[in-house]
C-alpha cells in the first residue's frame, strides 16, 4: 500500500472506529488476512496495533498466520506466529 493509504487507514480505525476485525462478505477474510496474504508488514502491525485478532478463521478455517503461510508471505510469519 502507498503511505497515504495507511494513513487513511489509520484515520479510519482511530477516528471513525472501524471495527478492525469485520470480515469481507464472501471468504470472511479480514484486512489482517489480506494483509498478511500480501507479506504486508506495515499493514499488519498497523492492524495489531489497533487490535486485529490474529487467531480469527476465515470461511475456510484459516488464521491470517496459515493464510500467510499458504501464499508465502515470510516475512509477516513472524509477527502472526
């Protein structure tokens, strides 16, 4: 994401108290499913730090650290993990 996106981003969650953990309508990801699946560190500790629930399954059963891993996204692995 550009830096002008996180920041809206961040506007969102801090000013207007989007629910961090709303999931899209089919697949039940969350932004820290997609993040996470793009190797987006920035946007991951972005969404942990506003208090994205890493243990949260999607449709499919799956964290955002397993649909990290299945997309071969290391380097946010550790932060999920």
């Amino acid at each position: 994401m550009a830096q002008s996106d996180y920041e809206e981003a961040e506007e969102l969650l801090r000013d207007r108290g989007v629910n961090v953990n709303c999931t899209y309508p089919s697949g039940g990801q969350t932004a820290l499913h997609m993040a996470a699946m793009n190797d987006d560190v920035e946007g991951v500790e972005l969404l942990m730090r506003y208090g994205a629930d890493k243990a949260q399954l999607d449709e499919s059963g799956w964290d955002a650290a397993r649909a990290a891993r299945e997309c071969g996204a290391k380097k946010v692995l550790q932060l999920l993990e």
